[in-house]
C-alpha cells in the first residue's frame, strides 16, 4: 500500500511539473533560512553549557544605584575576590579574572630575530588557579597547578602553535608578555570550541598582574570598579548565591561603608549572563525576533502549498470520485494526499539542507558579533529536525488532504465542485493575506533599520572624523615620554601627515570611557553623578576640531593642572551660562586642584544608543595610550607604511597598529548594520516565496477562466480590462495585509528605535514604501500569466475543453 501510495504521488508531481517545482522551491528557501535562524539561536543558548558545573559557576557584579536609574556590570574592584574568601571560607571556589585586550607576546627567537604575535580578535587573560577549578579545560600538556607563581602562562594550542610551531615539547620554554615581562609556559590546553565566552588564548597567572598594570592591583582601592575585572564563584550546598545576596549590606558596609547606598555586589548565575543585555550580553528579545522571522518564513511557505493544493483541487476531483467509487475510502485518500506532501517536503529538505550549508558558509564570512555562529551537529539536532519536517508535513498537507478526500464521487466526477468546495477563495484570501502582511512587515524593518543607520552615518557628532587616522601606543603602566616625543617628530616630518595629537583613548567618540567624581570648588562633597574622564594633549582640540563656547583651549602640559568640560558638565554643576563657570576649580582624588579654562559644546562621547554624559579633559601624558594624526593627502598606502616605519623604529618590540576614524565609528553600529542585511535577505526571501504561490494561483486561475476571457474579448473586451479582473483581486488583498502589517510594524521599529538615545521618527513614507514594494512586485508577477491570457486568440479559447 505504501508503495503505491508513493508511486501514485511520484506520478502527480510529475505530471504537475510547476506546481511542484514551485512547492519544493519554496518550502526549500523557507526551511533552509529557518534552519540557519534555528542553528544560530541554538548556538547562543548553548553558549558554556559544556562546563559540568554550569548550574553553580556564579559571577560577581557591580550594581550602581542613582536617582536616574540602575546600571549593572560584570566589572568588580579588585580586592573584592580576596575579601569573599576571607568572610566565607565556605564557599567552593573563589576566581579573579583581569581581562588583557589584544595581547602582545613576544618569543625569543636566535640572533635576536624575536617574533611578535598580536591577537586582535581575541582577550588574553590573568587569572588565579581556582579559575581551573571552575571551569573545564581540556590540558594536552602540564596544567594549571604552577600557575600561583609570577612570571607563568598558559597557552591554546593554537597559540602554542603560533609561538613555537608546535603543542608538545613547549612546557618550560618562555616568552614576553607585551614585550617586557618574562613568562614561564606552564601549560597548553586544547582549542575551544567556539562554544564559549571565556575564549582566552593565553592566560597568565594572577601573580604577574602587577608587572602588568604597574601599581595594580597592590594599590587598587576597593570603591574602584574596573571592566576588565572579574570575579567567579562555585557555589556549593554549605553557602549558597541567596546566601551571599542576603548578606550584602553588611558586605559592603564593612568594605565600602562611603558608597552603601549606591552600590551592591550581587552574584548573578553564570547560565544567564550571555543572554543578558545589562552585563552585555545578547538580547533575549532578539533571538526570539529571529526566531519568529524562521517560523514566518517557514509559515509562509507553507501557505503557499496550503494555497496551491486546494486550487489544484479542481484538476483532482475526478480522480478522487473514480477512488471513492472502486472502494477508497476517505482514511485512505488522506494517507495517499499526505503522501504526496511528504514527498514534497522531503525533497524540500534535502534541497534547504543545501541551502543551509552553503548560508553557514556566508555566514562565517559575512556576517559579525552576534550573528555569527558555529554549527555542531548531535543527534538532538537530528531529531529536532524530524520534528520540524513532521510539523510542515503536517501544517501544510492535512488541510489539503482533508479537502479533496472529502469531495462527494456523484458531484466530482459529474464536474460540479464549486470554489467553496475546494476551499474557498475566502481560504486562500486569508492565506495571501497572511503572507504578504509578513513580507510587509519585513520590509518596514528594512526600512526603518536602513534610515537609522543612515541617519548616523549622516548625524553631526561635534567633531571632526575625516582623514583622521589614530595609532595604538604599547600597553605599559606609564608612557615613556622620551618615545612619545620621538615619535611624534618622526611623524610630523613625513609629508602626508599635518596635525598630531596624543589622547587617552583615539578619537571623542572611542567607546573606551573611564568613570570617575569629583567636587566642585564650593561644594563640601562629590558630585551625585558619574562624570567620564580623558587625557589629552593641548593639539586634540584643534585636530578633531572641538568647538569652545566660552574659554580657551588647554597650555601644553605633561601633567593634569587645567580642565576643559563640555556643556553638560557644566548644566549639571548648575550654570546656565558658560562663562560664569569658567575659572572655577574642581578637585579629583590623587590629582593637584584642576581649574576650568573652557567649556566645549557637546560632542558624542558614545555611539547614538546613549545620551551625552558630563565629562572633563586633561593633559595627563602618562596616560596617553592613542597617537591621533590628520592626513592631509589621500596617499593612505604611503602614510601608512612611512608611519610604521616610524613607529618600529621608536618601538621595536611593539605592534603597528592603525585605524581610520570613521571606520572605527562604524564599528560601533555593526550589530545593526548586520541586522539590516539580514532583514533585506529575508525580507527578499519572503517576497520571493510570496510570488512563487502568486504565480502558481494565477496560472490556476487563467486555466479556470480560459472560457470566459475568451468570451469577454468577443463582446469586445480590452486587455486593460483583462488584466484588471485578474489584479484587482490581489490589490485588495494586498491593501488588506498592509492594514494589518502597519500597525505591527509600527509597534516593533518604534521598540527598536527605543534604544537609540538619537533616533529617527518613523514617518507614513516608510510604511507606503512597503506597500508599493509589495503591490510592484505582486504585479509583476500576476502579469507575466494575465497578460499571457488577455492576448490569447479567442477562437482557440473557446475551443478549449
């Protein structure tokens, strides 16, 4: 029986070679964009899920409470990991992490020929040896127990093998640590997976902390909260994270008794913090978007077998009467038309896994942060698939199967089924309706992402970002100012380079901010806000061309004696007018009285999702970590190359590295740009399977009113007129999806746009630019065939049976 079944469904799909081209087209295109959306939230939900003690790894975090809000962080104070050991000895294990960006590590190499490898995607880390003890490492050679000394390191194997050529025979050999501090290789665990967060090639021990950052972490005080800092926890049945939660105003009154009131340490599990946009992690609320555009995708293409089997109808009455009359029953036909829907989505899926493995591929390439993923198979994968096929063979085939095994043999076989019979155009309205609303609706996300990431592209910043190109300085704890001044000759007589300039962080839009409070000259306490701080020389001014309301521009110094505040600053200190706060002093902990020379106009200090906070610059030369040049020709290949020059030759065992302004801003907004792509290609796909189920209904429906186009040309019926009866169903229907896509469309952009502190309005072009987009393209498609039937010789119309 089962043979037959799947004989008789072979036959059909041949015979109906377009219905089931355009079936297996696009449920392949639905199932294998879903598959890549499935595989890339799977793989952030299974982000540390190997380590076996995944449910007890806690972290500790920072909270800030103001009257303005909560802010959370993963950053903690460095002695905070002691001071927990010391009070709760009962608990498990205790971890320090001090992230290390883009390490720089030197090996030794004969004759002086050392190499240099720099790891620029990747964090390097110290950290303390229980570390090991929380999380699982897989070790090809020694491991972490030497690494409580100073001056040890451990390695991937894929940085042992950029070092040494090799993961065996390394133990025991040494390398530099940002080329100046010795370091023991103690260990080589096995590469990651790709599965985690903590992908830390090279890991050194706690103990060489200090030669790293210089008076860290000896002198680091504990109402200091650093972002690179980390802290974890295994906690265990003695002391548990609601123990430590319940406990923490006596914590931190006994630590950090001045900030009780705004300030607490929570431990957060471990499981939650990829998935958590306040510790930076990945939104929740994202994935499940993706998530619904899968399952949209795969609806959509399931609408259109829905839509095209019931139309097909007609053409299968009379063999569902013969059936019913030799004995079939209605059991029976049911299996044979789901049948025929298996087969179609099998040979869908082997088509969309095609598909999935070659979006994999582009993917990996192009796509960033977020978005990008790594695929493992396991059998749970396997059966989640079945799952899936099951689910569309199911939704797209019961209707369907159920319609035409339902026909009565007298009427089908005498060829009196009317539309109602086969599922009625209301059906098929509905389900036309529902896929264009969804293709409306993504290209009203396209729209709106695309106009927000040409409004910050276009958005005056406050500063100047063109042909600016900045160059990082060696990661050390002081800036040896001899070399900077070396450097800075060398540069400024090359002669594609104008001003130069010397800042703690690149450019005023960096990212990279560094929070600190301060009192005002009249007050007895700090300031009730954060207030971000930069050092800068007396020429970063004049080259991002920063604008002075009131003041003058900071005197050339190498120490903090004067300060420049932007706007908001100085409305939060409670002036209106910027020259009455001119002249005034603020006090910082460590530094001289610093007085205010001038005031700025605001400028971006972050990207556009965040509003311009207070904050002051300085000269502070020991801190300056970022050389800033404006090129005045567009010769960039050779600027580049003399630079580098210039730069090995004042430091020789440091790394070259450049980046142009703009691009570096950019950067910033490559999560959404990324998104935008993304909604575009989906946004395509559901068009195109939109259409596929278009033409597929109206090649049905020119078969079905062959004789009346012929009918309506003899009494003298102009093409204009023909293409109308078959366009004006689908404009109404189109106009119909747009009612309901605006609305929801508007909701989800708005939410979205909530998130920029800078944002564009959503105004009714965008929402029209999706239905003329839709109504186009859906003609187009409807023409190809109508217009086909419109010029179609009457007479062999008419003739036709």
């Amino acid at each position: 029986m089962l043979r037959n079944y799947l004989k008789i469904a072979w036959r059909n799909l041949v015979k109906n070679r377009a219905y089931a081209l355009i079936n297996v087209t696009g449920l392949a295109l639905g199932l294998g964009c879903a598959l890549l959306i499935f595989a890339l939230v799977r793989y952030h939900y299974q982000i540390d899920r190997h380590h076996h003690n995944y449910d007890r790894i806690y972290q500790f975090t920072s909270r800030f409470s103001s009257p303005s809000g909560e802010f959370n962080t993963r950053a903690i104070p460095y002695p905070l990991g002691q001071a927990v050991r010391n009070d709760h000895p009962d608990i498990e294990q205790v971890a320090m992490l001090e992230e290390w960006y883009q390490p720089l590590i030197v090996v030794p190499g004969a004759n002086g020929a050392d190499k240099k490898i720099k790891d620029t995607q990747q964090a390097g880390a110290f950290v303390e040896p229980a570390y090991f003890h929380i999380f699982d490492y897989t070790w090809l050679a020694g491991g972490p127990d030497d690494l409580s000394q100073p001056g040890t390191v451990v390695l991937s194997a894929d940085m042992a093998r950029k070092c040494f050529g090799t993961t065996g025979q390394v133990i025991g050999r040494t390398l530099r640590l940002e080329a100046r501090i010795p370091a023991r290789v103690v260990g080589v665990f096995a590469d990651y997976q790709d599965n985690t967060d903590l992908a830390y090639p090279v890991m050194a021990s706690w103990a060489s902390l200090k030669d790293q950052r210089g008076n860290r972490p000896e002198a680091e005080p504990f109402d200091n909260t650093n972002s690179s800092t980390h802290c974890f926890a295994l906690f265990n049945d003695r002391f548990r994270a609601t123990d430590w939660n319940r406990q923490l105003g006596s914590f931190v009154k006994k630590y950090n008794p001045k900030q009780i009131r705004e300030l607490s340490y929570p431990a957060v599990p471990f499981r939650i913090m990829h998935l958590s946009p306040d510790f930076g992690g990945v939104s929740r609320g994202l994935l499940l978007s993706l998530l619904t555009v899968g399952l949209l995708l795969i609806g959509t293409a399931s609408i259109n077998f829905i839509n095209l089997a019931t139309a097909q109808a007609f053409n299968r009455a009379r063999e569902v009467g013969v059936r019913k009359v030799l004995g079939s029953t209605q059991g029976q036909l049911v299996w044979q038309f789901m049948g025929e829907t298996a087969l179609i989505v099998l040979m869908a899926t082997g088509v969309a896994a095609g598909v999935f493995r070659y979006g994999q591929t582009l993917a990996n390439e192009y796509l960033h942060g977020v978005f990008r993923f790594t695929f493992h198979f396991s059998p749970s994968v396997l059966g989640w698939l079945a799952l899936l096929v099951a689910g569309i063979i199911l939704l797209a085939g019961l209707y369907p199967a159920l319609v035409l095994a339902g026909f009565r043999p007298v009427v089908a076989l005498a060829g009196r089924l009317t539309t109602r019979q086969v599922g009625g155009f209301s059906l098929r309205r509905g389900l036309v309706v529902t896929q264009f609303a969804i293709s409306q609706l993504l290209i009203i996300g396209l729209v709106v992402v695309a106009e927000q990431l040409q409004y910050v592209r276009e958005k005056d910043l406050g500063f100047r970002k063109d042909a600016i190109l900045t160059v990082s300085l060696p990661h050390t704890p002081t800036q040896d100012l001899s070399k900077m001044s070396a450097f800075r000759h060398l540069a400024t007589a090359l002669p594609d380079v104008g001003t130069f300039s010397y800042s703690m962080s690149g450019p005023p839009q960096s990212g990279w901010i560094s929070q600190t409070e301060i009192r005002f000259e009249s007050r007895p306490n700090a300031e009730p806000y954060g207030l971000q701080q930069a050092w800068v020389d007396a020429d970063y001014v004049g080259l991002y061309g920063l604008k002075l309301v009131a003041g003058r521009n900071l005197q050339p110094s190498d120490t903090a004696r004067e300060a420049l505040i932007n706007e908001t600053f100085m409305q939060r200190l409670g002036f209106s007018r910027p020259a009455d706060v001119v002249g005034k002093r603020i006090y910082k902990a460590g530094f001289a009285p610093l007085e205010i020379v001038g005031v700025l106009n605001d400028y971006h200090q972050s990207d556009l999702k965040a509003r311009i906070e207070p904050r002051f610059l300085t000269t502070l030369a020991s801190g300056f970590y970022s050389a800033n040049l404006q090129l005045t020709s567009a010769h960039y290949g050779r600027a580049l190359r003399q630079l580098q020059k210039a730069y090995n030759q004042v430091y020789p065992d440091s790394f070259f590295e450049s980046a142009f302004v703009d691009e570096q801003l950019q950067q910033a907004y490559q999560q959404e740009q990324t998104m935008g792509r993304l909604i575009n290609f989906f946004a395509v796909i559901a068009l195109l399977i939109g259409c596929m189920g278009l033409y597929g209904l109206v090649l049905f429906m020119v078969t079905q009113k062959t004789k009346e186009i012929g009918v309506r040309k003899v009494l003298g019926a102009s093409v204009g007129s023909l293409l109308w009866l078959f366009n004006r169903e689908f404009v109404r229907l189109i106009g119909t999806a747009f009612v309901l896509a605006a609305p929801v469309g508007w909701w989800i952009t708005n939410g979205w746009l909530q998130h920029f502190e800078y944002r564009i309005r959503l105004s009714p072009g965008i929402f029209l630019v999706a239905l003329v987009a839709t109504l186009v393209v859906a003609l187009l498609t409807v023409s190809v065939q109508s217009i086909k039937a419109a010029f179609l010789n009457p007479v062999k119309s008419l003739r036709s049976d």
